[in-house]
C-alpha cells in the first residue's frame, strides 16, 4: 500500500475490515516510509515500481501514488503490466494518468485506444458501481431518458482527492447520461481567501476543494454537477428530470415520482448501524471485488471519455470558458 500518514489510518482500518493481510506499505516521500509503516504494522515499502514488479502479493492499494502514473511515462505503465502479467491486481483512489497534456505518442495512449488501462490499474471506489447506482439504473430502464439531472458527490479527502471525485462523477454522468458537448466548470481551493483564487493546473493529482459544472448535451439536454473532498463524511445525492416524472437520490436510498407527483417506484438501502462512512464502505467492497475478481459484471470504466471530460473541466475552470471533451479526447488518442 503507498498511502500518507493522514491517509494511513483510514485505509488501515478499511483493509481490516475487508479481511485483507497488509504485508507492506509505504509513502510517496521516501522520508515518512517507516512512519507509515509502523503506523500500519507491516513492512517499509521504498520502492513501489519493485513492488509491482517482483513483491509477492494479490492486491497493490495506491491510496496516494504521488507521481507514480501522474504523467503518461512508459516506465510507470510498463510496471503495470508487469503486476497484471503476475496476477497482481492494482487499486488506485486516484486517476491514472493524471495529466492528459502528454500521453499522445506514448505507451497510455495504446492502452487507451485499445480498453486495456482499466484493467492494469482499477479506479476505485466508482459511485456506478455502489449498489444504489446498480438499482437505480436497473430503475432507469423504465424511466427513461434523463432531460435534466444535478449531482452532488462530496467526501473526505482521506479516501481520494478533489480529481478523484472528478473522475468519478464524470464516470457516472457518462453512464447515465453520456459525454456532454460543453464543460463549464468553476473551481475554489480550500486556500482561497480575499485576492487569492488558485487555479487547478494540467492534472487531476493533488487537486483539493470544490468544483461546480454545468454541462450541455448536443441534444439540447443538460446537467449540473457539485464535487467536494472537503467534507467529513461522505454523501451522494442526485436529481433526475425526464418524461415519467423525476428521481429523487439520496444516502438511504430513491423515489420516482410521475409528473402528477404519485410515487412509481422506490428502492430503500438496508440500514448500517456501524457508522462507517458510506465511500468507505464502497472502497473496501471493491477492493474486495478487485482482489477476488467476484462481483456484480459491469461495464469497464471508458478511460479515454472520461478522462476528456475530466479535463475539459480543468481546462474551463482555466479559460472561463466552456470547453469541449471532444476535442480533448481528439489530443488525448492522437498516437
């Protein structure tokens, strides 16, 4: 596991309610490796490119991969397919790569042109792959095209960072909705004060905060987007607008209601009485899945899509101006 020490206990107690033997972990600074390895009672990990590539384990967790992965280098991606041709599976809370701006002519653009980097490196936790996601679109079915949706996702920034979230709600939209025209995205730092309005830079890594999107589908329709990693406690709510009436989604489960306001449909999660916080549960149920490779078949993540849209919104929040996934993704695959 690479992990930080703030980060350290959040995982730690994740991995033992998940059953899963920590044999070693480490620290994107070198210098605090043995903290977080005593921290976590197993053994220092100095070298994760060694760990992918010879360490006996099933399950490499990079909770903070610093800049392993964060720009498209051969030598990070090879050491990927050298865990995955040892039958070691690897779980990332942050998007790999991280930066879009130089992975044309590189070994991530095959992999992406090709399906293959979700596999190599599994984006966890993804809110499609909860179990409320999975009713509703099993609800989603009857209900229809979405005309109009907003979507909050907000978490701690213990189980991944602001471009965590991003690449996770922009995986849900896409799923439900599909890639948009227009990205308008605004971004504020915890750090921003009177005078002071840092602006996220070319990748999703290390990217703290809150953003706000609007977005527009050729087709007329459209959605609004909400992201935190600033919040103590987790939390998933959507609204959904469409011909049948609208969805209500929220922690403990949804409702569909016609146009006349009589309730369709409704699904209610069974209750937790242990207090874990909703994305944690999730990250160990998929770690578990990733470990196992038993689960619930789903669709892969499309890394190319939503990385475009990931970074039409950092490109916006840049520019003031709406930006086009399309022609990021046009960059992005160029070979």
């Amino acid at each position: 596991m690479l992990t930080q020490p703030e980060q350290a206990p959040v995982l730690g107690r994740l991995v033992a309610r998940a059953d899963i033997e920590l044999v070693g972990a480490g620290c994107p600074d070198p210098a605090r490796t043995g903290q977080i390895a005593s921290q976590l009672g197993c053994e220092p990990v100095d070298d994760l490119r060694h760990a992918l590539t010879s360490v006996d384990a099933d399950l490499v967790i990079l909770g903070d991969p610093g800049t392993f992965g964060e720009h498209a280098r051969d030598q990070d991606l090879e050491s990927l397919r050298a865990a995955h041709g040892r039958n070691v599976c690897v779980a990332t809370l942050e998007p790999i790569p991280a930066a879009a701006g130089e992975i044309a002519g590189t070994l991530y653009a095959e992999a992406l042109q090709n399906g293959t980097l979700g596999t190599l490196a599994r984006f966890v936790p993804l809110t499609r792959h909860t179990g409320l996601v999975t009713e509703l679109q099993a609800a989603l079915e009857t209900f229809g095209p979405i005309r109009s949706c907003s979507i909050t996702i907000g978490a701690p920034a213990a189980l991944g960072s602001l471009g965590a979230r991003l690449f996770d709600a922009m995986d849900l939209v896409r799923s439900l909705i599909g890639v948009p025209n227009i990205v308008e995205a605004a971004y504020i730092s915890p750090a921003a004060g009177r005078g002071l309005h840092p602006l996220p830079g070319q990748s999703l890594r290390g990217l703290h905060g809150e953003i706000t999107m609007n977005l527009r589908f050729s087709d007329g329709r459209c959605a609004c987007v909400l992201l935190s990693d600033q919040l103590a406690r987790s939390r998933v709510s959507m609204t959904l607008i469409g011909r049948e009436g609208h969805m209500s989604v929220h922690a403990r489960g949804f409702e569909w209601y016609n146009p006349e306001g009589a309730l369709i449909d409704s699904h209610e999660l069974a209750a937790e009485e242990d207090g874990v916080d909703p994305l944690e549960r999730a990250l160990g149920t998929q770690l578990i899945e990733v470990c196992t490779g038993v689960g619930p078949k789903r669709s892969p993540v499309d890394y190319g899509g939503v990385l475009s849209m990931t970074h039409s919104a950092l490109l916006s929040t840049r520019t003031g101006q709406g930006e086009s996934p399309h022609d990021v993704e046009q960059l992005l695959l160029s070979v």
